[in-house]
C-alpha cells in the first residue's frame, strides 16, 4: 500500500506487537524487525526482497523466522499477500481503508496501484445483478509497463 506515512506504519506495528500479545506468541525482536520492514514498506515486497532489507540493517533473520512471521502478519490482518503469478508472493501493509488495485507487468515483475472510485461504485451494483453479496474483491491488470513498451518499442 503505497502513501502509507511512517506514522501509520508505527501504528500497525504496535497492533502487531499487541496481537502477538493477545496470541501468547512471543514479541522477539527477529519478529519485530521482519514486521517493520513490511509495514513500513510502501512496495509489494517478496520474501527476498524482505531478506535484503535486514541483510542491509545488519539483522541476522533467518528465512524460517520471516516465512513465520509473515503468516502472523496475515492472520492478524495486518498484511496482504499477494500472488500475481511470479512463483513467489508478495506482501504490503494492509492499513485497512480504502482499497486500491494492481498494474503487474509481465516483462520486469513491476506492480503499481491505482484506485478507481467509480469502479469501486460499480462492482456491487455488478454483483446485486447476479444476485450476490459483495463481501470482498481483487482486480489485476497484467500487462508490460509504461518502461518496458519504450524500451521495446523506443
Ligand atoms: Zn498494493
Ligand atoms: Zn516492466
């Protein structure tokens, strides 16, 4: 999620903190710094890409701890994962408001959000016609990005 501010992020880390409380799971400090690399983060970022960062702060975290500590971070629904069909996944903040979309490019791995108000505004009106319910929903472009058309077709 991007335009998350760091105090948003400061925010969905004490909900972590709290909920790891409330689980009677232990707030080890491995955990907390795999935690606030992600609900800091303004990308979608995989595991690797999660390593790197702690790798870069000087943090020995094992992929075990991360790999963990991630399916924590969904269950609390603090984080999204994503699968945009890469062979692997991919995370964010889950600030829970306003919802937004992605733009996958096939060729360099790219995701990009957008927000849609009137889509938004139309999907359960699309699904009162076919007699549903809306509770949830998840739309992804895929396509090559604004960079890689100019780099193939520049
Ligand atoms: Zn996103
Ligand atoms: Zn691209």
């Amino acid at each position: 999620m991007a335009r998350l501010t760091s105090a948003e992020g400061e925010v969905l880390l004490d909900e972590f903190r709290r909920y790891l409380r409330d689980h009677g799971q232990p707030v080890t400090r491995p955990r907390d710094r795999v935690a606030r690399v992600v609900l800091r983060s303004d990308e979608h970022l995989s595991v690797e890409q999660i390593h790197q960062q702690l790798v870069q702060q000087g943090e020995a975290v094992g992929l075990a701890t991360i790999y963990r500590t991630l399916e924590l971070l969904e269950k609390s629904g603090l984080v999204r994962a994503h699968d945009f069909g890469q062979g692997f996944r991919r995370f964010e903040p889950n600030p829970g408001q306003g919802s937004h979309y992605h733009l996958i490019c096939l060729r360099c791995g790219r995701v990009e959000e957008f927000q849609h108000e009137r889509l938004e505004r139309m999907l359960p009106i699309i699904a009162d016609e076919h007699g549903y319910e809306a509770e949830r929903h998840r739309l992804e472009l895929y396509g090559t990005c604004r960079d890689c058309r100019r780099r193939a077709f520049g």
